[in-house]
C-alpha cells in the first residue's frame, strides 16, 4: 500500500511539473490558451515592413496595447499591409494618429509605436492609420556610409 501511494505521488508530482512547463512555455512565447477576445483589428501600410513579425508588440507610450496578427502585401498599393489586434480597452486612439516601427535596442526585435496625432474623432475597427513610418533599414544606412553616398 505504501508503495501505491508513493508511486500515486511521483506521477502527480510529475504531472504538476509538465504543466509548470507548459505554462512557462505559453507565458514566455506570448501565446495564451484563450482566442484573440477582447481585441479589434486596424490596419497600417508600410513602404519596408522591415524585420516586423506577426506577434510583435504595439504600443501607446510605453504600454503594450495591442499585437500584429499578420502581414501581407497589398497588390494594389505595392506596400505591406500590417493587421493590428488592439485591446479593446483601447478606445481612444486619435483617428489622425500614425504608426511607426521602432527597433527595441540596437538589435532588438522590431514593434510598433503609436504616435498619437490630435482628432477628436477615434480609430474604428477596420479602420487605417493616416500616417506610418517604415522600418530603418540599418544595413541600407551601412552601405551608405561605407560608400560615402547620400541617403535621399
């Protein structure tokens, strides 16, 4: 009997240690076992979506609002165009606001930053942001100044 319950113990505990795992993995990866609830999406236009991934983060002053759930290329514009699933508790952002991609670091991953313009009116889902800022290429701004020319 007591050997039972020892063995009743070690596959409890590890059980407890593959779920520990489990949600370590999910909380580092960002994913979550919910669906996307609580979000709506917008759209952005980029010349160079540069090194942007679907997942990267979108933020409003420092604070994480919101993630990129795909990029595509729109055949008729000839740009990247960038769905954004915003929280829902984000209901304010200018209609006039822009979206810019910024690099965390010198080498970090790429994001998108909210620049918040001043129109009273505010984004709708489905909407697009009236301005972006592509990604800086930083191996383009290498050659260019190895080569000594001018960037236009």
């Amino acid at each position: 009997m007591q050997r039972r319950a020892g063995e009743l113990a070690a596959g409890f505990f590890i059980i407890a240690g593959i779920a520990a795992l489990a949600f370590l993995a999910l909380r580092v990866s960002g994913l979550s076992l919910s669906g996307t609830g609580g979000t709506y999406d917008v759209y952005a236009y980029f010349n160079d979506a540069g090194g942007l991934t679907p997942r990267a983060e979108v933020s409003l002053a420092g604070v994480t609002v919101g993630k990129v759930t795909n990029i595509s290329l729109d055949a008729r514009r000839m740009q990247a165009r960038v769905t954004i699933a915003l929280n829902e508790q984000v209901t304010d952002i200018p209609a006039d606001s822009a979206a810019v991609i910024r690099t965390s670091g010198l080498l970090g991953a790429q994001y998108i930053d909210i620049s918040v313009g001043g129109d009273p009116d505010s984004l709708k889902p489905g909407d697009t942001f009236y301005s972006t800022q592509s990604a800086m290429n930083l191996e383009r701004l290498i050659t260019n100044f190895a080569s000594g020319k001018q960037q236009p």
